[in-house]
C-alpha cells in the first residue's frame, strides 16, 4: 500500500520565481524507507514540507501536480529545538504534547509515551525538564515527541544531525524497526554513509527534480561521488583512480579484497 | 608562548547538575582541536564558558592572558570568535551581509577594514551569493554557514565552533575545512564541537574527548580515529575512512580521503606490477 504519492510535483516558495520542487514523482510504501540525497538546496527539505502537507498548506507558496497521502504524518525538522512545545517541564509531558492534541484517551497517551521514551533510551530523562537537555538529548526527545503520535508516515530532516555515535546508531536501528512495523519512513540525510544500511530506495535530487532512483549501490556510482553524494568509502576508491566498480562500505572493500 | 586557550582545573554546574568536572586543556595558537565526547558530555557548556556567557563555579578559564571572569561577552569578542550549536539563534540582522559585518563594525574597527574583513569572510565560505538575503530565508545548514563566516569576520586569535558541518553537503563541508586551515595556518586557534568525525579528520589535528564532564583522552586525532578499540568506550564511532585503512592494514593507516586515496593507488599498482 502506498503511503505517499507525488505526481509530478513542482513546488514554489512565496514570493520566488523559480520553482523549489521540479515535476517529482515518487511514491514511499508502508513498509519502506525511501532516502532523499543531494546538494543543499536540492529540494530535499522541500520535498517532506510538501509531502507533511505543510508547504503551501501552512507557510503558503504554489503547488502545482498531486501530492496524495494515505497515512497522517509526522515530520521531524532540521531544527528540533524549534519543534519544542514550551508547555511541559518534563520530557515525559514534552512528548505526552502532540498525543494529548490529538484528543486520546489517557490510557492511550500514557501508552504511546512511554513506548517511544522507551524507544529513544529516554526512559532516565523522563522527568527531566526539557530546558537542561543537551542538544542531542533533545533531539531525541523531538523523534519521541513525533512517534508517540503514531504517525503512518514518518518524514525525517537530518535526522541524525544533533547525535552522537551511539545516538545515531540507535536511530538507525530504530528506523528499520519501523519500517518493519509497517510504517512508511522518508528522510534526507547528509549522512551518506548511513544509507547502506538503512535505505531500501535513494533518491537523489538535483536542483528540485529527480535525478536518479535506485538502491542504495547509487551512491558508489562515480556520477554520485563526482557529485559529492557517493558514500566514503567509494569516494576514497574513486579518488584513488581505481577501477570501478567501487565498494560501497567498508564491508565490501574486505570483501572484495578477499 | 602564551596559549590562545587555558582551561585551567574548570569546574561547572547548572544548579545542582554537575557538567564539568576540574576540566583542564589549553590550545595553542595555530593549533587545531577537535572536542569530542557523547551528547551531554559539556562539549557545549565549554563553548558558553570561553564566550564568558557561563563564568565556572571553580577554576579558570583563560582567553590568552585575560580571565573570562573580569571579562563581559563583547570584550571576549576581540579575541574569541563563537558559532554556537544552534546557530539560528545568533542571526539578527536584514541581511547575511549585514549579520557578517555586524561583529568587526562593533569592534569598532573602522569602515573599511569592516568591508575588507566582510568581504574575506563571506568569499572563504561561498556565500556571497547569498549576502544580500535575508539569513532566514536560507535553508537552516546555510544559517550556520552565515555564522561561522560572522565569527571569521572577527578575526580573532581564537575560532570556538559548535557543530559547524550540520546538514552540509560534501562540497560545503570541504569549503569549511579549506577556509578553517586557512586561518589556523594564520595562527588562529581552533577548538572544534563536532560527531561529524570525517569532517574532525579532514580538518583538525588533535582530540580532546570528553566523558561526564571530566577529560578522557587528550591526544593526536591521527592515532585515536585509527583505533577502534579506543574509539568504543569513549561512545565515539570511527569514520569510514579510517576504518577502511585499518581494515585493509593501509600504510601508514590514513584517516583523510585523500591520503587513504593515495594510499589504496600505491598499494593497487604494487599488487599490478609484475
């Protein structure tokens, strides 16, 4: 079932000329993790605006095309500290906000919470007052915040931006997990080298239009490490002139030596 | 010589929340330091004290020769040039242009020396294309950017930067190392936030890692990103790049792209050669 479906979207922000999102088509499936790669100011930001239905709907512009959703969103924005309610002085009521806006039972906000605090390895700073929280910390307290309203489709901006090693890792797990359960999850990321592990589907962005889809092997081509978008360790191969095709992570560079 | 940086047995709590713990380390001018450690080490809480926006509860610490204590935040701006994690927050002005020549023209240090270091600041970050729009019209990646090129407009003798790489693309991300090196090899200090640790490789040189608070490791960034057994307790994962070298036992085990480049050539023409 798809969760998302652009049919050749063209996007522009108020006041601009020159369109942000050029024809896009692209669907995301429950189940899927669908990752939008590219320069700054390729569109991908754009992209899950429109897809959370908040450009135009919100902070107005023109879309032009259909955008069709079959699930609510949540999205996460680059910002996270932007995404704090201001209402609750616990991490707990922080991510209890947007349930309780939705109008659910106690039990069931209660419920939810305490999952998705589980979830983000946030169950110790759950009475913490969100203020004192480290920048990562509260990140994670924004993906919390967003799950815990159970979105059927999960949109992430740099999601992995404010985290540590460990933190990162644990999203990424996290993200699997809840393409596993049968949400549809759609992300840019400058973090390249996540993506093997983590993508089922790359697609990379080219000044606001659809330059390639494929698996995550895209990112070893040499048309995507010549643009800056192929993952490191191919990037090293490509640089070092060696003959392609390049590995995509360190695995495959063993691998391959063997 | 006298250090750019002194923290000198630095102790800091929030209320009753302790976040640094007797911190000791100093930077040299020219020297370029990675600080690293997990989310909620004080990494931070570091930046706001050489801002002078924290003071410590005990210890001191030293901007050059002066104690932030005696300091108020504009006076530590002659010498300290600060991009903090959420850069969004320090842009006020109606253009990026505006918001970089905000800090020299407060200085106080002359129209046209403003202009000149504006003008340097905005070029070594690409951005004066963008210097004529306002800085929350640009994407959040781009703020930082606008930042970072204020904090360099200052020109201080030492460059304090809270994750400055956060959703930069690759060809920005290498334009941010080219213009830190650039200044560094003027001898300004730096002293680098950051979990982008290909970026720390790429860019700087030692790693000063912090655990809870107190110092953990203090040592060339060379010899810690190329040990993972090192890497792991500190809750610091290695880059690819440098776990590319040692898994292929690299000579020379090379953190930076190019070196590793080069590295994997060498050894691919000596596997050719008959």
């Amino acid at each position: 079932m798809k969760s998302l479906t652009l049919d050749h979207a063209s996007y522009w922000y108020a006041a601009t000329d020159s369109s942000a999102l050029r024809a896009v088509s692209l669907d995301v499936a429950q189940g899927e993790v669908v990752a939008l790669v590219g320069a700054l100011g390729a569109g991908a930001s754009t992209l899950l605006l429109v897809a959370a239905d908040l450009a135009p709907r919100v902070i107005g512009g023109r879309l032009e095309g259909s955008v069709s959703r079959h699930d609510r969103s949540g999205i996460v924005l680059p910002t996270p500290w932007t995404q704090v309610s201001g209402m609750a002085f616990t991490v707990w009521d922080e991510v209890a906000f947007g349930p309780a806006n939705l109008g659910w039972p106690a039990h069931e906000i209660a419920r939810q919470v305490d999952r998705a605090l589980e979830r983000l390895e946030l169950v110790p700073l759950a009475s913490r007052d969100p203020a004192t929280l480290s920048g990562g910390e509260l990140q994670r307290v924004i993906i919390a915040a967003i799950l815990a309203m159970d979105p059927g489709l999960v949109l992430f901006d740099e999601p992995a931006a404010e985290l540590d090693a460990e933190g990162a890792a644990l999203l990424w797990r996290l993200i699997r997990l809840l393409a596993k359960e049968g949400k549809a999850i759609l992300l840019a990321t400058s973090a390249l080298d996540a993506l093997p592990d983590v993508a089922d589907r790359v697609v990379w962005l080219e000044d606001g239009a659809v330059r390639a889809v494929g698996t995550p092997d895209l990112l070893a081509e040499g048309a995507a490490c010549d643009a800056g978008l192929g993952t490191s360790v191919a990037t090293v191969w490509r640089t070092g002139g060696l003959p392609a095709p390049y590995p995509l992570t360190v695995a495959h560079a063993v691998r391959g030596r063997r | 010589m006298i250090p750019a940086l002194r923290l000198d047995d630095v102790s800091f709590s929030y209320g009753t929340v302790p976040v640094l713990e007797r911190l000791s380390f100093s930077v040299a001018p020219g020297e370029r330091v990675a600080l690293l450690g997990k989310n909620g080490a004080g990494k931070s809480t570091v930046v706001r004290l050489i801002a002078g926006l924290q003071r410590p509860s005990e210890g001191t610490v030293w901007v050059g020769d002066w104690d932030t204590r005696d300091c108020v935040p504009e006076q530590l701006a002659w010498r300290v040039g600060s991009v903090f994690q959420h850069a969004d927050q320090q842009l006020f002005a109606r253009t990026v242009r505006d918001d970089v020549s905000f800090g020299p023209r407060a200085l106080g240090v002359g129209e046209r020396e403003v202009e000149r270091r504006t003008d340097r600041a905005l070029e070594d970050l690409d951005l004066t294309a963008h210097a004529e729009q306002h800085p929350y019209d640009l994407p959040p990646a781009w703020r930082k950017i606008a930042a970072l090129a204020g904090a360099l407009a200052l020109e201080p003798a030492l460059l304090v930067l809270d994750e400055p790489t956060v959703g930069l693309d690759r060809a920005l991300r290498t334009r941010v190392t080219r213009a830190l090196l650039d200044r560094s090899a003027g001898s300004v200090a730096l002293l680098v936030i950051t979990h982008d640790l290909t970026f720390a490789a790429e860019t700087l040189e030692r790693g000063v890692v912090l655990d809870r608070g107190s110092l953990a490791c203090d040592e060339s960034l060379t010899g810690l990103l190329g040990d993972v057994t090192r890497l792991e307790p500190l809750g610091l994962a290695p880059p690819p790049v440098a776990a590319l070298s040692a898994a292929l036992d690299l000579p020379g085990r090379p953190v930076r792209a190019a070196d590793a480049a080069a590295a994997l050539a060498r050894v691919a023409r000596g596997r050719l050669a008959p």
